[in-house]
C-alpha cells in the first residue's frame, strides 16, 4: 500500500493551475462558495485554491466535519489502469464491523496546504437559501470574523449531490428506524461511526434479508451480507428484468452469475408495491414476526429485515428554490451549460423548430454566469451519477471560474508580462459510462473503455486508507484514521 499511497500523495498535491499574481492592494477579500464538500466539491476547492489570485477566498460549506466516504474511486484517477472506477464504499462498512471509522475523512487538509497558512475556510453549517450572490446559512461564525449568517459571494459553485437511499442515509433517519433514540447523526465522525455499527448490528440480527434495487448498492449490500453472513436468506428484488441497466449486458450476467453462485435469490421484473410499507417497513407477519411486503404482481416476500436501495433525488431544493427554471421537474436536476453554469430550463412554449434554429443561431447564454452546478444534482450531459463524473466536473467548472476572474480582472497595464489573454470557457464531454461492483469480500466486476471483467483481489476495507490523501490526510497505518 505505500507505493499506492506515495504516488498518490505525489499526484494529489500537484498544482493543476499555476498561480496567478494580483493586485496586492485589494482592499477587499472576493469570495468563492462551494456548497458541498463531496468528491466534486473537494476537487474544485482544491484546483480554485491552486489557482485564484491573491484577495480571493474560498469558503467550503458542508453540514459535516468531515467527507463521508460514500464511495471510492481511487482506481479510476490514480492508478493508470483500464478498470479503475468507482465503487462503494458505505454499503461494505454498514455490514463489516471495525473498519467504520475509515469512511469518514476530516475536512481538515481539504485545500491540501496547511490551515494555518491560506485565507480558504471550511464551514460546517446546514444551507438554507441561496441567490444570486448570498448565501445564507443557519448560522455565523464570528471566529472566522463572519458575523452574519448570510454571506456574500462572486462565484459559487453547487455540488450538494444526492437524497441517498434509506439504508445510507445517515441524515434521514436514525440507525434503527424502529427506535427513534438509536445512533442519530448530525454530522460529526463519532456519531457516523455509531450509525454504521448500529446497522452492522441490524443486519446481524436478521436472518432474512430483503434488498430491493438492483443497481451496484443494492447489488453491493446484497453479497456483501451473503459473504459475511452465509447462512442467511438474502433475497434481492429489481424492477426490471436486467441489472445495471445503463452498463453492457456483459455485466448483467456476470452479477446475476455471481448473486447466484452466493445463494441469493433473484427476483426480476417485479416492482415493490409502495403501499405495502410503511415507514421503510412491511406490516409484520404476527406467526413469524417478519416484515412483510407485496410486489404490484401480488408476491409477498417475508424477512426480517428490509433494505430499500432505491429512491437516490438529487439534492435540488435549495437551487429550486431561487428559481424554479434552473431545475428539471421532472428529474429534480439542474440545467447546465456545457461549461456547468447554471442555466435556465429551455421554454416549454418554444417549437422544436424554434429551438433548433436558436441553437444553430447562438450559444445558450445563462442569467447566473457566477453560478456552477456538478455532481449527482447536475444534468450533465448525459454523465451518470459517480464520484469520478463529480471529480472532473469539479475541475471543469473550478478552470471555469478562474478564467472567469482573470478576463474581469486583467493585471496592471504596466506590467506586460502579467497580462491576461481572453480564454474561452472550457466545455464538459462526459465520458463514456464506467463502474466497479463489488461482489462479495473479493470479487467485484467493473465496466470501463468498453471493457467488462471480474477481478479476484479485493480486500475487507476496499483499501480506504489510499483515498485518504485526495483530502490532504495521507494515514501510515490504521490508527492514523480512528478519532
């Protein structure tokens, strides 16, 4: 692991942008917002930190203290290697016990230089409206010499991901959704390790098992219980008759293989009726005292214990909020310009023809050209929703907004050598869809450049400590990442 880790430190803290010089008499400091501090958001604050001039100020809000490590994909960044991409990280945790405690990575170093030696800011705080320029949040931090909790800003940019399903969803609901008092969280490393060993003990507790969801977290929860809890009943439930349906059919059949040879049962094709829970959960069968749901085809399925991995929304509101035309109703994601600007919905009054010929016309122009979106609450393009898509996203719209700043403010005329060139705003391509699924404790599948196989070399952790040094931490041995 340490010629792992080595060349990732090596890589994670080269500076992507030079620096730019600045008028050293700017009487006040330009602020930079980042609202969420996810993959994505970590990535633009680190490459705005390499980058802005002198007098700027980058402030991360994120309601943690630290990134929860939803998923990792070291792979597909910092080995050069044709399978590497993302995989999830918080389903192994939530079954596995005595390994909680490297999901959750301190925002302590996120900017990768010393805290004591940058104007940049973490700010843990709940958002609660936002516009054009402010940001208003549930509280100030007069320490920080912020003494209103509404803050203003030039540039900001979105990256507050996704509602994740009920079994992840460390916001939503406490550990035990039967015991309202069990392991609550509201955002500090303690009270998510206490969550994820709670669950461990609701999965233990449980002989049978329903995962309803067939995409890679649902997959990932299904054979990870199968490979540590072999004598249970797990049965996974999908609504359509193919997995991962957005990946090669190869893959389909390698994970149904796989769900198989690990003694789940697999049902395809049927969805869970809605109303047959209640809560997150299925009336109890009062002979066996199992939770029992029912599919729209009538199936009803007993088991003690009920994983709904469906359901992921984008984490719109707040944007929505603002302005309703910057949302999609119908998916909750943001309309973006290619460059990841925040846009406005196309007008649902304007013909086809019409919007064809405005196309050919012009470039689609924004109201919020200082306002970006990335990440799971982006339309992108067609980009699915990872942490890898976040993380180039992220440098997209960080390159963005620091050419932005140098065609507003040119360097003095007098000195020629630092003067700015107008640079177009770069343009985001998606790439092409990429993944990684575990399939128990060392098997997993990945799909990327059109490639589908199977690895064997998995371990219990999936290797957390080598993503540790993407958010400034490089750990030398476990207890570098306890509390």
């Amino acid at each position: 692991m340490g010629g792992i880790l080595s060349r990732l430190s090596s890589l994670v803290f080269t500076p992507v942008s030079p620096k730019l010089s600045h008028n050293q008499d700017m009487q006040s400091t330009r602020t930079i917002v980042i609202l969420g501090g996810a993959y994505g958001g970590a990535r633009a604050a680190q490459v705005l930190a390499a980058g802005v001039p002198d007098g700027w100020r980058i402030i991360l809000i994120d309601r943690n203290s630290h990134v929860n490590r939803w998923s990792n994909f070291r792979f597909h960044i910092f080995q050069s290697s044709q399978y590497a991409t993302d995989v999830y990280v918080m389903p192994r945790f939530a079954v596995l016990s005595d390994h909680e405690y490297k999901a959750f990575i301190p925002f302590t170093h996120v900017f990768l230089k010393d805290p004591g030696s940058i104007p940049h800011l973490h700010l843990q705080a709940h958002i609660i409206s936002l516009t054009k320029n402010t940001v208003t949040l549930n509280k100030a931090f007069p320490e920080h010499g912020i003494y209103s909790s509404t803050i203003d800003f030039d540039y900001a940019i979105y990256a507050l991901g996704s509602h994740l399903p009920a079994p992840l969803d460390l916001w939503g609901t406490p550990a035990d959704p039967e015991n309202k008092d069990s392991a609550r969280y509201y955002g500090e490393k303690s009270e998510g390790i206490e969550w994820l060993k709670a669950k461990q003990q609701r999965v233990e507790a449980a002989s049978t098992v329903l995962v309803v969801g067939g995409g890679a977290l649902g997959i990932q929860f299904a054979t990870d219980i199968a490979a540590i809890y072999p004598h249970k009943k797990v049965t996974l439930l999908h609504s359509r008759d193919r997995l991962l349906p957005r990946f090669d059919e190869a893959m389909h059949y390698e994970v149904l293989r796989s769900l198989r040879d690990a003694d789940i049962e697999v049902i395809l094709g049927e969805r869970l009726d809605l109303g047959s829970i209640e809560n997150g959960q299925g009336t109890v069968n009062v002979t066996t005292g199992r939770k029992v749901v029912r599919t729209v085809k009538g199936r009803e399925i007993e088991a003690d214990l009920l994983l709904l991995c469906t359901g992921q929304k984008p984490n719109t509101q707040i944007l929505s909020a603002f302005d309703p035309a910057t949302v999609n109703p119908t998916d909750s994601l943001v309309h973006v310009l290619q460059t990841l600007q925040v846009g406005i919905l196309p007008s649902t009054s304007t013909s086809s023809a019409e919007k064809i010929t405005q196309e050919e016309d012009t470039a689609e122009t924004t109201p919020y050209p200082n306002l970006f979106a990335i990440g799971d609450a982006a339309d992108a393009f067609g980009a699915i929703a990872a942490g890898h898509n976040a993380y180039y996203q992220g440098e997209v719209a960080a390159r963005n907004i620091i050419r932005l700043i140098k065609q507003s403010e040119p360097s003095p005329a007098q000195d020629k050598k630092l003067q700015y060139t107008h640079e177009p705003l770069e343009l985001y391509t998606p790439r092409p869809p990429a993944i990684k699924v575990s399939l128990g404790l060392t098997k997993s599948v990945f799909q990327s450049a059109g490639v589908v196989d199977t690895r064997n070399d998995g371990v219990p952790d999936l290797q957390a400590a080598s993503v540790w040094p993407f958010f400034g931490i490089t750990p030398t041995k476990d207890e570098d990442m306890i509390p």
